[in-house]
C-alpha cells in the first residue's frame, strides 16, 4: 500500500495527516487520490467506512489557491448533520493552512449573518446543505464563475430525496469549462447513474465495490425468542452484550421513543435522535456523544446516512427498513475504518420476506434465539414465504397503464416515480382483500354462534 507521500501533497498538508496520525491511504483513496489532484472530475463509489471523505478533501485542500479569496469549492450535502461532520473534518487541517477560509451553511437563527459575513468576506471553500448553497448562488453571494471545484457528497439522497430540481439548477448554472466535478455514494442506481451521465461526461468512475452487500467487517445476526415482543427481546439481548457505543434503530419516531422510554425505565444510559428535534438540540446530542456522556443512541434513520460516530461497535435494528439499501447503511455505522463491529436484528412479523432478499445478496445472517434463561444461541429460523397475491383484470390494466405511461422516460426519479404509483393500486386491493377476509370469518362466526343457540 502506497504512504501519502508518494502525492505530492502540499507541505501543510503532510504535516497535517502525520499530526491526525493518518499514516496510510485506503483502497479507494489510492485510487481516487491521483485523478483528483490531477485536476480530473471523478464518480466515486465505495462503502460506507472507506474513507471517501478524504478522497475529495486533500484534492480541494491541495488544488486551493490561497493568494484568491474567492470561493473556489463548494461541497453539498443533503442534511445539516453531515454537512457539519463534513466541516469539522476540514477543520482539522486548518491549523496548518492558517490562510483558508471556510463557511458552513446549514441556515438556523444565524442564517442572515452568515450570509452578510459571507457576501463581505467570502470563502474559499463553502460546505453546506444544498437547499443553502443553492440560495448563496441565486443571491449571488457566491460568484459561479470562481467556483473551480464542486464536490456532491452521498448523491444519491440529493437525487432520491427531493434535491433533484436544486442539484440540476446549481449544476447548471456554475458548469462552466474546467470545472471539476466530484460525487461521491456508496450506492448506485439506474435512475442515479442516468442522472451522472447527464452531467459528469466522459468522467472516470473509481470504485472499490465489489458489491455493497459485502463488507466482511461487519457481522450480521438475526435476534428472535418466542415473546414476540420486539422491546422484550431488545432487553434480554443488551443483557448479552457489553457495547463501547451502540446505536439502536428503529423504522418510525414512535417505535423510537418507546424503545427509548423502556430504555430509561430499565437504566440504560441512552439518548434519543429524530427529525423533529431542533438543530440546538441534534448539535447538543452530538457533542455529548463525542465526549463519551452515553452508551446508547436511538435513532431513526436520520443517522444512518454518512454519520461517522467513533466508537461505534454494536449496531441493533428493530426490524427492517423497507429499502434493504437503508440496513446497509445502518449496518455501516460499524466496521468502519478497518475495525470490526456486529449488526443485530430483532426479528418482527413480516420481515421474512427482507431477511430472504438480503441472503440473497450474500449476506450472511447468523441466526441467535434468546432462551428461557436469557442466553442466546445459535438456533435456524425458519422463514415464512409470503403468498403472492393475485389481482384481477381490472388492477393489472391499471398497473399496466402506468407502465406505458412512464415508458421510454429517462428523467431521473421516474422510475420510483412509477414504482410508488403501483404500489398504492397494490396496497388498495390487498387491503381490500384483508377486509373481505376479515368480514367473511366474522359472518361464518356469527352464523355458528347461531347454530349453536
């Protein structure tokens, strides 16, 4: 494995690395590192934990001019969170580049000030939420012409979460020739790809991924008793653990905010994280977390995405998510770095038929039960296969309209677009089903009521 030396990196900057005791590049930097210092724009994908921060990081931090005070780079994110993960870590290497100037941008009760500070002094580097930088670009705070380095990082949410219209626009309006363009993901997609083609032409792709099913760090276990009581579960299984630092996830705030009420009913020192809190209140959680004041976090999954929490070593899901992308994501916030970590998944009713999917993206799920004394060992579940659910004429036109409707687009989106429409005529008739089954055992019930009379 090559040092960072062999770069050519700017003094500071090796000076910095060896001050942060960051001796070695990893798989994807190795590759990814001498395209962009080359100046080249590059799609980078590579798991979650392989260090594809600093693949774009050292690049703009090198390729700055430091005599020009213009923002030359700006770095967009889809959520405050990551954004300031993002901003700390090029802080890291501002003590030795004392002449860089950064901004964050994630709005909040200082938003008009930090514009105003930005519109007197600007930035060479601005790191931010789209939505922002998008509006320091319209108001033109940021001048679009000096900008030599735009850098999307986990695009894919920016696509897939409603930033598309906003990423489109930017692009647009800053493309100009020599503009280096950099995306980084740990997963990929058609509609995704459709979208990078469009506008990173001819850009070399870097990828580390065989497959982002796999990460042989990360060990995945299925957790099931005969309670049938996920919260129940969940507590005779922390019994059986000893976590530095683990995060529990759930599907929904509410399943959240039991887990996390149950919890502190039994002692646990844990905190809650969701969308709703207030940026005080996630920037609060986040320090005290930093600073080692809990052992466990709740969350949704907000904190799967790009959150990199040291220490992390024991991962819980309440169920499943219903992308399997998003349990790799939260199975990501472990095994990071080259460290081993375990994800556990509290069995619920109707994920079988996710459990059966993600085996068959290769991975392995060690199968544990939780026994009468509260030990766990290794015991096969047998999974239910779900019944396919046959739809009449009247639905498959319905679908297949739809189909015809959207064929032959390309638009990024169209295809979860389409995907969201059939699932609701899906939905409909399968509640419609549920509720003629239901009124059917009712009647048969009331008539042998009768004839018992």
């Amino acid at each position: 494995m090559p040092s960072f030396r062999e770069y050519n990196l700017i003094q500071p900057l090796q000076t910095a690395l060896v001050r942060l005791k960051i001796n070695e590049p990893t798989k994807i930097q190795a590759q990814a590192l001498p395209l962009l210092l080359a100046k080249h724009s590059a799609i980078i994908t590579s798991q979650t934990g392989s260090g594809k921060t600093l693949c774009y990081l050292l690049p703009t931090l090198n390729n700055l001019d430091y005599n020009d005070q213009q923002t030359q780079c700006i770095v967009l994110l889809p959520t405050k969170e990551l954004a300031k993960q993002i901003y700390s870590k090029y802080y890291e290497f501002k003590l030795n580049l004392p002449s860089l100037r950064l901004t964050l941008c994630t709005g909040g009760s200082n938003w008009i000030e930090t514009k105003y500070k930005l519109k007197k002094n600007p930035s060479q580097i601005v790191i931010g939420t789209i939505s922002k930088v998008h509006e320091l670009i319209k108001e033109k705070i940021i001048n679009a012409q000096t900008i030599k380095m735009v850098v999307f990082d986990e695009v894919d949410m920016l696509i897939d979460h409603g930033f598309i219209n906003l990423t489109n626009d930017v692009l647009q309006t800053i493309d100009h020739r020599g503009l280096q363009k950099i995306a980084c993901s740990a997963t990929t997609h058609e509609s995704l790809a459709n979208w990078l083609k469009k506008y990173f032409k001819d850009t070399k792709v870097v990828s580390a991924n065989r497959t982002i099913w796999s990460n042989e760090n990360i060990n995945h276990h299925i957790i099931y008793d005969h309670q049938n009581n996920p919260l129940i579960t969940l507590l005779n299984l922390l019994k059986n653990l000893q976590p530095y630092f683990c995060i529990i996830f759930a599907n929904t705030r509410k399943i959240a905010s039991e887990v996390y009420q149950t919890m502190l009913e039994h002692q646990y020192n844990c905190v809650l994280l969701h969308k709703d809190l207030s940026t005080r209140q996630r920037k609060t959680i986040f320090k005290a977390i930093n600073k080692n004041q809990y052992q466990y976090l709740i969350a949704s999954d907000l904190a799967s995405r790009g959150i990199d929490i040291q220490g992390a070593d024991v991962i819980i899901s309440i169920g499943l998510p219903e992308d399997d992308v998003w349990y790799m994501h939260r199975a990501g916030r472990v095994g990071r770095y080259k460290t081993k970590g375990d994800s556990f998944v509290i069995y619920t009713k109707n994920i079988d038929p996710q459990i059966a999917r993600l085996t068959k993206k290769n991975i392995n799920f060690h199968y544990q039960f939780i026994n009468q004394e509260g030990k766990l060992i290794n015991k096969p579940l047998k999974l239910r296969k779900k019944q396919p659910l046959r739809f009449d004429d009247e639905t498959n036109h319905a679908i297949k309209k739809i189909v015809w409707k959207y064929q032959g687009k390309v638009q990024p989106g169209y295809k979860k677009k389409m995907k969201t429409l059939i699932k609701k005529i899906k939905q409909k008739k399968r509640h419609e089903f549920i509720d003629q089954k239901i009124k059917a055992n009712l009647i048969k019930n009331y008539r042998i009521k009768n004839s018992r009379k």
